[in-house]
C-alpha cells in the first residue's frame, strides 16, 4: 500500500510541475507536445511533428505553421490560422478557425463550439456530440426564469470542468488519505447536528475575521493564509460527504465498493445535486453553503481528519453527572 501511494505521488507531482512551466518552446519534436495552462502560440514558419494535446490553455497557431498529428484540445480555446495534418479532438472551450486555417482530417467535438471563418477548410466531417449550441433553443425559452440559461454553452463548460476537477481531486484525497478521510465521515456521522452547527459558526467567523486581518496591514499574510486553510477545509469536507454518500449507496444496494469508488459515486451525485442547486440564483448558492457546513464541521471537529470525533466527552460528561447524582442520593438515604 505504502509503494501504491509512492508511486502515485511520483505521478501527481511531475503534472503539477508540468502546469506550473513557461511555455513549451516552438520546435520541431519527434514526441508529440504537451501544454497545459499555458498561452502557446505556434509561430509562423514553424512545425510539430507529433500529436498535440492542449488542455485548459489559449492555443493560436498562425499563418504558415503546420501541425503533422492530431491536435486534442481540452477545456481550451484555440485560433487556428495554420495547416493541421490529422484529426482535430475538441472537449469543452471554443475554436476559431480562420480564413487561412486547412484541417486535413475530422474534426470531431463534445460540449465545444466551432466557429469557421468563409475560407477554411475542412477535408474530413465535423462530428458534434451533445453541442450546447444544438440545445439553445430549449435552454432559450426557460431565459425567463434563470436569465443566465440564454448561455447553455458557459452553464455546461463551466459545470462540466468544475466537477471533473472535483472527482479527480476526491478520488487522488481518497485514495492517498484515507484515514483521515474515514474519520472526517465519521465525525459527521457520529455527530451530525454538532457537525452542522461547526461548520456553520465557521462560515460566519472565518470571512470576518479574514476581512479584518486584511485591512490590517501587519496582519494581511495570515488574512491569505486563513482563507487558504477554509477553503482547503470546506473542499476537505466535501469530499468527506461525498464518501459518506457513496458508503450510503454501498449499502442500500449490498455492493462492496473501495473508499475511492465510493467517494467516485457519491462525488457524481453531490457535482449533479450541486449544479442543478446553482442554477436558482441566491437562493441556490445559499442552500449549497448551508449543505457544505456538514463537511465543513466534520472536519473542523476531527481536526482535518486526525481523529475520530465519536462524542465521548459528552457522554463521559453525562455519566459522571448521574453517578454524582447517585452517590448524592445514596449518602441522603444513609442519613
């Protein structure tokens, strides 16, 4: 198990290292390019020889440059002005493809808007799955409800990206801490009422003094470091939600799920139960801050996890009160 983590942690930190470079340089590569993160732009007169993948990045590639590969563009938006010599993968984002831009390939795309400018060329199909601009229309004449549902594209994307990112996040939590994990859901389970009351004073505490340490000028690094700790504690107690309800699909269908896929599943369902919340303005947000007290708590009682808030002292508090009341009783009858 100690080896598992290992080798996980080798894994999760050269792609964060990754994220966090310049841009790649505009040369010629045998193996393909990576960019995450980053505005890369391919300049004119230069080539790829090699599979590209953008992901979450400002991609232009101009007038004279060449791509020989196929492009996977991810949570990304992308200007093509160049020639392309492979099939083109959009997820999410946006492209723009000028009047100079030659596709030699498909360009095929999910939950991505296209927009092709009189020129381009295109010498394969275009392949949309489930675009948000296909279902406008329906989300268009609900505008008078939500007024923000005119723009299906920034619902979808937004919420789509923002949930990936969050099962990605729980599941790595999941996996590489699970003990602390466990005790957050047991804290909440244990304690559910006290729990919510937590997290709930915490909420209202947490953004004034934050405010307060801001406008101080001596104090401002701990007013960032205290905002840093809260919000790494709420998505902490999120995710402790997450496996407790995943633990509660476990067991009403008798499956036998790890801690990961539990938390996987019961993820799923509060990004689902979250999104649609998020939609009903103010009133929405609202009920999704109050739900996030339970984590928030949990993980305030326990300590981040370090251990397991069972009640005991309550308990251990209310048995020594009846024994005093007993033994108080006794000595009245012996006199």
């Amino acid at each position: 198990m100690g080896k598992n983590k290992t080798l996980a942690l080798l894994i999760l930190i050269p792609l964060l290292l990754i994220g966090c470079t310049t841009a790649p340089s505009q040369t010629d590569s045998d193996n393909g390019t990576l960019v995450i993160g980053e505005v890369y732009t391919l300049e004119s007169g230069k080539t790829i020889h090699g599979n590209l993948a953008i992901i979450g990045s400002s991609f232009t590639m101009e007038e004279g440059s060449q791509v020989i590969g196929d492009i996977s563009l991810i949570g990304s938006t992308a200007q093509i002005n160049g020639q392309v010599n492979g099939d083109i993968f959009a997820f999410a984002g946006s492209s723009t493809l000028e009047s100079s831009a030659v596709i030699d390939g498909d360009f095929n795309q999910i939950f991505h808007k296209i927009h092709q400018n009189e020129g381009s060329q295109i010498t394969g199909t275009i392949s949309t799955y489930s675009s948000p601009q296909a279902i406008q229309p329906a989300w268009s004449s609900f505008s008078f409800l939500i007024p923000f549902f005119s723009n299906p594209e920034k619902i979808l994307t937004s919420r789509l990206v923002l949930s990936a990112v969050f099962l990605l996040i729980a599941c790595l939590v999941a996996y590489l801490l699970p003990k602390p994990t466990h005790n957050v859901m047991r804290s909440i389970q244990n304690q559910p009422g006290v729990s919510w009351g937590v997290g709930f004073l915490m909420l209202l505490a947490v953004p004034i003094i934050t405010l307060i340490l801001a406008i101080t000028i001596c104090l401002s690094p701990f007013a960032l470091v205290l905002l840093v700790v809260f919000l790494v504690a709420s998505l902490f107690g999120w995710i402790a939600l997450a496996a407790l309800l995943g633990e509660l699909m476990n067991r009403w269908f008798y499956l036998k799920m790890s801690l990961v896929l539990q938390t996987l599943v019961g993820g799923l369902l509060i990004a689902l139960l979250v999104s649609l919340l998020t939609l009903i303005p103010v009133v929405g947000w609202i009920a999704v801050m109050l739900l996030g007290c339970y984590g928030l708590g949990g993980v305030t009682s326990s300590r981040f996890g370090k251990f397991e808030d069972k009640g005991d002292r309550k308990r251990k508090k209310n048995a020594i009160s009846k024994e005093i009341s007993s033994e108080n009783g006794k000595a009245t009858q012996e006199e």
